[in-house]
C-alpha cells in the first residue's frame, strides 16, 4: 500500500486551472446536486484534476477544487487522500498497478515486483523517460488469473516474469500489446483448455433422445398440427348444425305468423278470460255496526242498529235513509 503523502514541493506545480473543456464539464457534474450540496461533487472533480494534471493530483489542484466547491481545502485533502485511485505523486506514462495480495502472491507476484524494480525502479518513481511507473495495490478483482497488473485503464492477467518484462518493454517502446490474459486462455477457463462439458453430444442434442431426438420432435409436431387440424373441422361441423337448426326454427316461427288475424283471439282477450273477475267490495256487517268505534261517531252519522230503528218508529222519527 502507498503512503498517502502529497508530493514534495520541487515536483508540486505552482497552479492549476482547469481548462476549458473542463470547466464546462465540471459546470454540469455541479449542476446535478441541489443548491448548497455542490460538495458532493468532490469526487468527480478530483478525477478530472487527475486525468488533466498527468495522472497524478497536485495541491495547487486540491485547492482549486475546494474554491470551486465552496469547501475547506483540507475536506478535499482528506478525501484526496483516502482514496487511492487519486494519486498524490507523479506517475508515468504507463501506470503499472501490480497486485500483490494473496492470491497473486501464491501464483508469482512477487517474482513481478522484481521485474518492476528491474525494469522500471523503486515503487513510486518515474522513469527518467517519463514512460513508466509502478506501484503495488491490493487486489483488483481479477484472482482467477492471477497473478495481474492494471495499468492505466487495462488489466493484464496470466502474468510471468517473462511475458511481463516483454510487456513492459513493449509499452515502453510504443509497440502494441493485448490487454487481457497474456497466455493461450481468452477468459478465465482453466489453464490448457477446458476439462469438463467436452462431450459433443452435449450440444448436438442427440444426449436427450438416444440419437432420434429429431425424429421424434418431427413426429410430435406432425401429431400437434393434425390435432389442431382435427379440432378446427370438428368446430366447424358442429358451428355449421347449429345454424341449420336456427334456420329450420326460423321458419316454423314465420308459418305462425302468416296465420290470419281475425282466427286468432286478441291476447288480451285471453288474459282476461283467464283472469278471475274482481269481486265485490266487502259488505260491512251488522255487527260491525255495534262497535265501540261507532258510537264515537256524531248522531247523524252513526248507522241504526234494530233497537235504535224501532225506538224511532215508536217516536215518530223519520228512519234514516
Ligand atoms: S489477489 Fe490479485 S487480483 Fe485478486
């Protein structure tokens, strides 16, 4: 692991503006976050600081960050220099992160480091051609081909002292190399090729159905289609003997109809013959005469009961009509 120092000040660059492209980039990352949370944007501005200034972060870029960010220069020191994929030192044209955790270490890094000294010198230091640097990280993801190296944006994997050394020696005479693994393999599939799923007929198909799979699949999707066939023309025997049946119905219908009007009786005159005759209302009787409810009633109103008509007769009273 580095030491997260800032660079010493001979190397340190007096200033630093972003240049114009930048500045128009930097204006929308700032635009993405609310007012008063422009902070939040430190990230992306000290890694363009970074692809602008070499690789590397000076202070003079630490400062303009936090002046554009409205923040104290050391919150954007402590963040410079907590992440390591800001580096705080000058770094080569060909950046050389080589692994050095376990994995890696197991299958070669160290013999690596070697190389690097060999070839390129002490961690942390730039050729005096400026094309080369290193510096050993801990894992980067890539353990299956182990052991690697990332440098700039490509990972090299499936690495050995030899095939190493020729990288960096193609790197820095400009030849073109291959990112990647750097043997016969094209992923991370076991070294000389593969050592199970060989079997052909594992994608032939002919695993599944004992060499006939193709017959059989032929036949089932003939006896399919026959099937829909069969059933489509049972649908349209059955569709075809309703309609005739709603025809012949039809016309039953119609023969009543021509019948001649006067032969028929109105059917109101059948419902009503059918219908009992509304009965009388019901006569009040006598009794109903000698209620109690009656005699509340005015004199002249009340109905006469026998007693009371041969009280009149004797009387000389007129009987009530
Ligand atoms: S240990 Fe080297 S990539 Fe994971």
């Amino acid at each position: 692991m580095s030491v997260r120092r800032l660079a010493p000040d001979h190397v340190q660059p007096a200033s630093f503006a972003f240049d114009a492209a930048n500045e128009n980039w930097i204006a929308q990352q700032i635009a993405k976050y609310p007012e008063g949370r422009q902070a939040s944007a430190v990230i992306p501005l000290l890694w363009k600081a970074q692809e602008q200034h070499h690789g590397w972060v000076p202070r003079a870029a630490i400062e303009e960050v936090a002046r554009k960010l409205g923040m104290a220069p050391m919150r954007v020191m402590e963040v410079a220099t907590f992440y390591t994929m800001f580096n705080l030192q000058p770094v080569g044209e060909h950046f050389v992160q080589l692994c050095g955790t376990t994995p890696c270490a197991l299958r070669g890094a160290e013999a690596l480091k070697k190389v690097c000294q060999d070839v390129i010198g002490p961690q942390s230091t730039v050729t005096a051609d400026g094309k080369l640097s290193w510096l050993e990280v801990e894992c980067l993801g890539a353990c299956c081909n182990a052991p690697m190296a990332q440098i700039n944006f490509d990972y090299y994997e499936d690495l050995t002292p030899e095939n190493f050394k020729a990288l960096l020696e193609d790197l820095r005479h400009g030849r073109p190399v291959k990112p990647g693994p750097q043997n016969a393999r094209t992923g991370s599939e076991p070294e000389g090729g593969g050592e199970t799923l060989k079997d052909q007929a594992l994608y032939d198909g002919s695993a599944i159905g004992a060499g006939d799979w193709q017959k059989r699949v032929t036949n089932q999707r003939k006896a399919a289609a026959e099937a829909a066939a069969a059933k489509a023309a049972a649908e349209a025997e059955a569709k075809k003997a309703a309609t005739i049946a709603t025809d012949a119905k039809g016309a039953d219908v119609a023969k009543v109809d021509a019948t001649p009007a006067a032969a028929t009786k109105p059917a109101t005159d059948t419902a009503a013959a059918g219908r009992p005759k509304p009965s009388a209302p019901a006569q009040p009787t006598g009794a109903a005469h000698d209620t109690p409810a009656a005699e509340g009633q005015p004199e002249s109103t009340k109905a006469k009961t026998p007693r009371s008509r041969a009280k009149s007769a004797k009387s000389g009273d007129k009987p009530a009509e």
